[in-house]
C-alpha cells in the first residue's frame, strides 16, 4: 500500500496517488499566495502612486509631456492597472535618470505584451542604478503577472526614500546616514593583540582543590 504526499490517504492505485499529490501541491501554492496576498496595504499602494504622480507631474523633463491624472486609489485591482503597460515607470525613470529610457519606446502606450515588459525591465534597471539593493527589487513577473504586488510596494517606497537623499520629493521613513569609523595605524595594531570574548577566556581558571576520583596506590 503507498501513501500520497499529504500523509494522510492511501493510495492503492497510482492514478489517485497522483492526484493526491497534486491536491496537496495545489494547496500548498494557494496557502503562499494567500501569504504574500496579505501582505498587500492599500494605503502603501496609494502613496506610491500619489507620489510617481506629483513627481512626473512636477518634473521639468515631463515639462512637453501629457500630464498624468489615473486613479491613485491602492487596490490591487488599479494598482495593477495603472502600472502594467510600464509606461508611468518608464516616465518615473527618466524623472529621477533623464535619458535613461528613449521616449520613443513610452510616447504611445505599448499594446503588446512584451513591448510592456520590456518598459518594467528598463524600469527595474533604472532603479537598480539609482541605488535600489537587490533584495528590494521586483521582477518583471511580479507587477506583469501580479504574482507579488507587495514587492512592487517595497521596490517603490525604497526609491522613494533613495530620492529624498538626493533632494527630491520622497515618502516613508528617513533612510539612516552612513556614519564610517576611522582608527589610525596604531589604534589598529593595538586591536590586532586582544582575544576576544568569542573566542573564549581562561582568565581567572585554576584546578587548585578539584580532585578526579581516587588517586591510584602504587606499591612496590
């Protein structure tokens, strides 16, 4: 008898052990879908898009471009809507790196799915340069095919605090400031020379008064 990958039925017959496996499989996706799903804000949602809309709006390289006016309200649903076709990020990229996208690629909003794509690519590049760390990034798939909204929020609001480092229009906590150490050549030398405590002390240590069991008798 074989039992399936949930543990809990068996399987005679390999047909619904297969769909047993599947079944379970199924439901583990669903529970870390839901998981990144509720990480979701709505109100994160709605600052990100107010902001990229006041800062394309406010930029004298939008200055010849049509002004921006979509929904700024954080459901998912318009979240996504609004920056699928990848041209509000395409417009935020060069706000913050003039020329980094040619306006030729966003001037008419692309209808094709990988001309979209390659908008959010261009994008995700562009911040990358602006100093947005990796972890903090989305992919493509994850605002195109909406599998992590919330990642989209976490790449934009890191932007938005890289942006108000350099004196622009930011959100979201202050990002903290560098604050390096210096230590002359002596100082660094007199480190070389002490033991940490991670590596362990013996100071104070003394076998005076232990004894190990009984001493041995040695009789000629």
């Amino acid at each position: 008898m074989n039992i399936c990958e949930c543990d809990t039925v068996h399987c005679e017959d390999d047909t619904l052990r297969n769909v047993c496996f599947h079944t379970c499989s199924i439901d583990i996706k669903s529970t870390i879908l839901l998981q990144i799903l509720a990480k979701y804000d709505p109100e994160l949602a709605h600052e990100c898009l107010q902001w990229l809309q006041d800062m394309i709006n406010a930029s004298p390289v939008c200055r010849d471009e049509q002004p921006l006016d979509f929904d700024t309200s954080g459901s998912m649903n318009n979240f996504a809507a609004v920056l699928k076709d990848g041209t509000v990020l395409a417009r935020m990229a060069n706000v913050l790196r003039p020329g980094s996208i040619p306006r030729k690629k966003y001037e008419k909003t692309p209808r094709l799915a990988f001309k979209q794509m390659e908008l959010i690519e261009l994008f995700i590049d562009s911040v990358k340069a602006f100093g947005v760390p990796d972890e903090e990034r989305f992919q493509t798939v994850d605002l195109y095919e909406e599998q992590s909204l919330y990642q989209v929020l976490i790449c934009l609001q890191t932007l938005a605090r890289k942006a108000s480092t350099r004196g622009l229009k930011g959100f979201g906590p202050k990002e903290a400031d560098a604050c390096p150490r210096h230590f002359t050549e002596e100082q660094l030398r007199s480190g070389a020379s002490v033991i940490g405590l991670q590596m362990g002390t013996n100071k104070g240590a003394s076998q005076k008064g232990m004894t190990f069991g009984k001493s041995r008798m040695i009789i000629d």
